[in-house]
C-alpha cells in the first residue's frame, strides 16, 4: 500500500523534492502540497503534465493553515517540510503539531534531492536570507569570466505564477524575459543583476532540465542559492555567507546551519557596516561550528547611480522584500546610502495600502524601510500607490530590482546595490584557483 505523502512548501523547494525524491517513487502518493511564506501561491494546482501519469488530476495546492485537516481528511502519513529561513523553534513546532495528529514528520537531504551537473558547480549559500549571497555569486562569476570561462547562473527557484508548467525551466538573458516570463517584482530583484554583469540566469524548479540546458552554454555552473535554502544542484565548492548584524542566527535558522557546516569557505559580509565586535564574535562562531572552512571577510560596497540627490532631502527607502520581512531586516542598502550621504528617512507607514498594510501588520519589526512587495499585478500597484502617497523629496531604490521599470514613481529615484569588497573578491579568486576553477 502507498503511503500518503503531504509536502509543506513555500513555492520553489517543494516542487523541487516532489520531482527528485517523489515523483520516482511507486510507493508513495503526494496528495496534496501546502504552502505558506509567499502570499498568493495557495489553492493552485501542481499540473498533471509535471506530476505525471500517477496524477492525471495533478495535486492540489492548499495554505498551510489546513495541515491538521488535510493529515485527517486524506489518512495521511507522511509530511515533508520543504521550504526554508524557518528558525529551528518553528520547525520543532512545526514537527510537533504534525506528530500530534499521528503523521510522521520528514526533512530531505542532499543525497536525494540534489541533480548532478556534469560541468562544475559553485554553489553559494547563506545561513539566513539577506546575508549578500547574490553579490557573492556574481563576484564569483566575474572571478571566473576572467578566466575565459563561460559562467551561466543558475538561481533557486522562485515559481510564483498560477501556470506552474512555463515556469518548469526559463532562461533569462535580458529584461525583455521578464515580460516574457510574467515575473514578479521577488523575482526580478534576483535576476536583474545578473543581467546587468552581462551573464544569463536559469530559473525554475525543473532541475534536471535547467542543468542540462545551462551545462550548453556554459564550462561552469553558478547556483544561486535562495533564503538559507539548500542547494539544489550538487557543488563541487560551496560558499556560505554569513551576516554579523544578525550574530547568533548562523546556528538559530533551518536549514542555515547545514549550510554553514557543509562550507568549503565562509564570507562573512558586511564587516563595513557592522560593529567590529560582532565581527569578531561571528568569525570565532563559525571557526567552532566549521574549523576546517576558509574564513573570508567581506566589505559590502555601495554602489549609488546619482548620491548628490539624497543629501539633506526627505528620503523613502525601498528595500529586498524577502531579506525585510521573513529575513527579519529592519535595514538594507538603502537605509546606508542615506546615512552615508546626509539624507532623512522618511517613515513609510504614512502611505501603507491594502496587502502593503498587511506585510507590516504581519512583521512588526519594520519600521523606516518599505519592503519591495511585488507578487502579482494587483501588490506592484498597492506597492506603486503607497510609494506615490508617502510625502518625500526622492525615492531610494535599495532592492535589486530596478523599480522604476515596473512602476511609475512621481519622484526622482536613486538606485542603490551592493557589490562584493576587492579584497574579498581577490581571496575568492585564490580559493577558486586552488581548487582548479579558475
């Protein structure tokens, strides 16, 4: 007899350790997904095209919140969290909940869920969301371009949409994909920058088919990991970074830890903007929980497109959606570009609108930097209005999403990124070198 299987999920992982672990399974039947995290993504269907013969009506997608009467309903066995930047008290409650109503609780490794690449794979890593793995991996990337390699990037999946079949495998190689591809503000925010270095990305939740395409184009594969998620490509060197203005969550979050302990090096990020004994009390952290990992530390530098705009003016701050709300931020890019150029943040919640009002009432901690929330058509136009409604003299772009291409903002707009410090960059390139990459 088939065991019923539910997946927990957040769009991306699930889809993922359905296809590598289930799908291939003849005794197990996943009856259902759940899903929390990302607003929007419930009550869709995992198709049948992709589920494949054993599901002819695909599976259903439901919100997390009817786990305890789907596990009765659909005499379930089994549940498997799939989704990440959980911190470990929320996973135990999570398990205890599950293992009250009788089911059993699952976390899936590496061995069963990670495609192989027959070219060679960096994978970078963070133990929580915001930490600066985006800017790591391109540094990576240019490091590489420079050995006459040819770099595609390959990014954690991020599918958001109601039709899950196009959103299997797509290629990004300029910012006509987006519109092509039907992209959320989320997912524009971790591609755009990888076109703007000129490198193509790969995105999806089809693995076998995103390596197999990308290992076409390219002599090395970078992943891209997302939130502190796992990779989902096996790595040959695997970088995890790590934040010391959150010291103490490199241990706290799941599956960061794992991540954090299986690192062939550590960059710690940020070291410029963080307290010099925060520092210190990460590197001696992470030399505890993985003596054997390179330690590298890391500048964040700013990179601001027009700074004389900002000082002495009244400034709103958008910053990363995913690293302000579950990544627990309070502050980005934005916030020090600010700071640095005499400027005065403006508080947000003056302008707040329908599903933008909610994500603060959801994640008290905000305050002076306005999360770039975008997951649909309907939430980029409550984004566009609060922006719009809040009283400033210039709007400070911190997300790497280049709003102003999605949205018409009626006041001037300073873009603001961060890009990995040269020193760093240099060890990274002795690191890679020493393991043949480079």
């Amino acid at each position: 007899m088939k065991r019923n299987v539910v997946i927990m999920g957040a769009a991306g992982r699930d889809f993922h350790n359905f296809l590598t672990y289930f799908k291939p399974r003849s005794d197990v039947r996943v009856v259902a997904f759940t899903a929390e995290q990302i607003p929007g993504i419930a009550d869709r269907v995992f198709p049948a095209e992709l589920a494949g013969p054993d599901y002819p009506n695909g599976i259903p997608i439901h919100p997390e919140d009817w786990l305890v009467e789907l596990i009765e309903a659909l005499d379930v066995d089994d549940v498997c969290l799939a989704y990440s930047d959980l911190s470990n008290q929320q996973v135990m409650e999570k398990a205890a909940l599950i293992l009250s109503q009788g089911a059993n609780f699952l976390l899936l490794g590496a061995r069963d869920t990670c495609v192989q690449s027959k070219k060679p794979v960096v994978a970078i890593t963070a133990v929580r969301t915001g930490c600066g793995k985006s800017q790591t991996a391109r540094a990576i990337g240019e490091i590489l371009r420079r050995g006459d390699r040819r770099v595609v990037a390959i990014r954690h999946s991020m599918p958001y949409g109601h039709d899950l079949v196009p959103e299997a495998c797509q290629r990004f190689a300029d910012p006509s994909d987006f519109r092509v591809n039907n992209t959320t503000i989320e997912e524009e925010e971790e591609y755009q920058p990888w076109l703007d270095h000129g490198f193509v990305v790969y995105s999806g939740f089809d693995y076998h088919t995103i390596v197999a395409r990308a290992e076409a184009e390219a002599d090395i594969l970078i992943f891209d990991g997302g939130n502190n998620d796992l990779p989902m490509v096996a790595p040959d060197v695997m970088i995890t970074v790590v934040d010391p203005h959150r010291v103490g969550h490199e241990s706290l979050y799941y599956p960061g830890l794992s991540n954090l302990l299986a690192a062939d090096a550590v960059v710690i990020n940020k070291v410029d903007s963080a307290a010099p004994d925060d520092v210190e009390q990460l590197a001696a952290n992470v030399r505890r929980l993985n003596p054997e990992a390179a330690v590298i530390r890391a500048t964040s530098e700013l990179v601001i497109d027009r700074p004389e705009l900002i000082t002495g003016k009244r400034c709103l701050v958008i910053g990363d959606g995913p690293t302000l709300t579950h990544g627990g931020m309070k502050f980005g890019a934005g916030t020090l570009a600010v700071q640095r150029h005499g400027g005065e943040l403006v508080d947000p919640r003056s302008g707040l609108v329908g599903s933008i009002a909610e994500v603060f009432g959801k994640y008290p901690h905000l305050e002076s930097e306005l999360p770039a929330m975008g997951y649909g058509p309907e939430q980029i136009a409550e984004l566009e209005e609060t922006v719009n409604k809040v009283s400033c003299d210039v709007v400070i772009d911190g997300s790497p999403a280049n709003l102003g291409r999605v949205m018409k903002i009626a006041k001037p707009v300073v873009n603001v990124d961060y890009e990995l410090g040269e020193a760093a960059t240099r060890e990274l390139e002795r690191l890679l070198s020493e393991r043949g990459l480079s």
